[in-house]
C-alpha cells in the first residue's frame, strides 16, 4: 500500500472480543462501512478495547458508537483513552440486554492528533449471551442480577452451582446499583429464598420490589435518556476539552434545577432521587443531581463515577452522593448539589466551591469509603486555578 499510495497512511485499531482480532484502515475518502465479521455470545457487561497504532484527538472519540440493531437507538456509552498505550475502552453505562444483536461503529469523524480522518468507517455486528440462570461465578450472578434490575423485572430464580453465603447474597444489588446509577427508578428492596442441596448447588429465588409500574418506569428512563440527548446536543460544542465539557454540564444542571425542599418535611417523591427528577422535573436531592451528572458527562465522553458517602449538615453526618470526574487521567472529586445551594433569599446561584476538589480538600466535609473508589490528588483543574 505505501508504495502505491504515498499519501495515505494506515490507521490500525482492533476490538478485543472473546479471541483478538485486528484490522486496518486508511485515511482515504471512501464514505461505505467496512463490516467486519459478526461476535456472538458476547458478555452482556462487556468492555470493548480499541487499539490505535497513533495517538487519537480524544475530543473526536464520540464519532465511535455503538446501536441497537432493534431500534436503531444509541446506547449510552462511557469512554476512557489511554493516551500513553493508544486505546480506548468502551463501556455500555447500562449495560447490554441478553440475546440482543448491536452494532459497533467507528465513524470516519475519528481523527488522530495530526488531523487524519478515518477514511472508510468501519463496523462489527456482535449478539450478546442467552440469560444464564446456572450460576457458577459471581460475575455471573451480578449479571444476571442486573439484567433483572435493567428490565424492571420483578422477580428472578438462578440456580447456583457451589453456593456460598459470602458473595451469593442480596447486598449485590446496593453494589449493582451503585456502579449503574441510571439502573434505579422505584428500586424498593428485594427478598429471597434458598433451596439447598447435598451437591452443594442452591436455588435462589429473589423477589424484587418496587416504588411504580415497569411500564411507568420504562417512561422514566426513555424521557430521561431522550432529555439528556436534547441537552449535550444544545451545550456541547465542537472540539470542547473534557474540562470545558464538565464546565457547561456542571452549570446547565445548576441553573436548571433546584434542590427538593419536600425532603425536609418527609414528603419527598421518589423521582426526586433520580436523573429524572432532575432532566425532567427540574427538581431533586443528591442523588437525583450526582446521577444526571453521571449519565451526562459519560454520554459526552467524559468519564464518571457515581460516588456514594456522607456530608456534614451542621456538623450532623448525613448520607450524601456525588461525582468523580477523569480530566486527562487523573479523578477530581465534583458536587454539583452543593454547588447550587439554598440560600435565604431565595435566590438562584451557581458555586464552584466543590468543582474538582482533590480528596484532601474534600474530607473537610465528605467522607466516604476510599477503597472502593481511585485517589484524587491533582488540582490542575480545579475551578480556582483554572479560571
């Protein structure tokens, strides 16, 4: 190819699925898809890796998506560059749905850091797993656990090979969660029963309540997703950084929302602690603020973990959530619900005394389990130093 054509130059990525694979495209001017051949059986919580053979302009890493080939929706992705090893991971937020085929696309907006196009857009088929309820790890069990949790399904039955009372256990679904914030519109408490056998195997049957309807929980989710397309649409600019992204998130959702004032007199909705009491009704405690962060920023590119803890009201220590954001490599603690406080007056206003604070700063008056999340010590883009 290099001596036929001079002025095209090969740009290698490969998707790691079950087994690696690798091809190649040139920076040309072909528009037709490259299709490569389809993955089945793939992992509902899978995590694909790219692999480039340059370093890629990060701001151009939305251009690669992935579909459901059902509805042709796009699914809510999270990424994470690797500038130093050139790759990028690809996470499905909510995961995938068992038994379903999606398509992954890398469009030709991907650019690397000299400017280089992708020439021909390239895409893969891949057809998640049949639900698998014989469990033989737990990996398997969280996901079949989420796969209910996803669907709003009320009750679920697995059969777990070798039973163990330490890692098979309804405490899961709390992590489950917490990892998939966006998972949650009513979630209201599980139970369940086990059947033990001599073989060591155990049925477990696990009932899954409630706060509404599946069908009015479903309604939740697409108008939250649908609003939150509207939004990063409307503010997300061209070529913005990361930080400038985290910037106009942070401000649209405070200007846009206020703070859930039923919660002082016990008569709070349950919307109010999710995205869709903040994307849709304008209103809603931490939770619902940290979790409209976490679903905006992944669906701009911009990496983000939903942060579970406590914060000092008064000296009092009560249960808190917030956000950590990756800003070139390294995580900076965010708070938006404290960054739109209520004030006397009544007046709207937007503070940035908790944007990207490292984890010194914010002990002052968070505390939170620091073994279950990574270390935030840079202040480079802390509001202060920054603007």
């Amino acid at each position: 190819m290099r001596g036929k054509n001079k002025g095209i130059r090969t740009f290698i990525f490969s998707l790691f699925a079950i087994l690696l694979f690798t091809f190649r495209i040139s920076f040309a001017t072909e528009l037709t898809y490259k299709v490569l051949q389809p993955k089945n059986n793939v992992d509902i919580n899978k995590v694909w890796t790219i692999n480039f053979n340059k370093k890629i302009d990060a701001q151009t890493i939305n251009n690669i998506k992935i579909i459901d080939k059902a509805d042709n929706a796009n699914i809510e992705l999270k990424f994470n560059y690797d500038e130093d090893n050139k790759c990028i991971k690809i996470t499905a937020v909510n995961g995938y749905d068992y038994g379903k085929t999606y398509s992954i696309m890398v469009e030709d907006g991907v650019k690397s850091i000299d400017g280089k196009n992708i020439g021909q857009p390239t895409k893969m088929d891949f057809t998640t797993s049949a639900p698998q309820y014989k469990i033989d790890s737990y990996e398997k069990f969280y996901s079949a656990i989420k796969y209910a949790l996803h669907n709003f399904e009320n009750k679920l039955d697995v059969q777990i090979v070798n039973y163990n009372s330490k890692d098979y256990k309804l405490d899961t679904i709390n992590k489950i969660i917490e990892e998939n914030p966006n998972i949650d519109y009513g979630y209201n408490g599980a139970e369940a029963s086990i059947t033990s056998y001599s073989n060591g195997s155990a049925k477990m049957s696990i009932n899954i309540k409630y706060e509404f309807s599946k069908e009015e929980m479903k309604n939740m989710k697409e108008l939250s997703e649908k609003k939150a397309k509207d939004i990063i649409g409307k503010i997300i600019k061209p070529n913005m950084s990361d930080y400038e992204k985290e910037l106009a998130i942070h401000d649209y959702i405070a200007n846009n929302s206020s703070y859930d004032k039923r919660i002082f007199t016990n008569n709070i909705p349950i919307e109010s602690y999710t995205d869709y009491g903040i994307l849709i009704k304008g209103v809603g405690v931490c939770s619902g603020y940290a979790r409209a962060m976490y679903r905006l920023l992944n669906m701009a590119g911009v990496e983000c973990l939903y942060v579970v803890g406590y914060g000092l009201d008064d000296s009092t220590s009560v249960p808190h959530a917030w956000n950590m954001v990756k800003i070139e490599g390294e995580y900076y603690h965010l708070d938006v619900t404290w960054d739109d406080p209520i004030v006397s007056s009544g007046k709207d206003i937007v503070t940035y005394n908790y944007f990207n604070l490292t984890d010194e700063k914010m002990q002052l008056d968070h505390s939170w389990d620091s073994k279950k999340y990574p270390k935030c010590t840079s202040t480079k883009y802390t509001y202060r130093r920054t603007n």
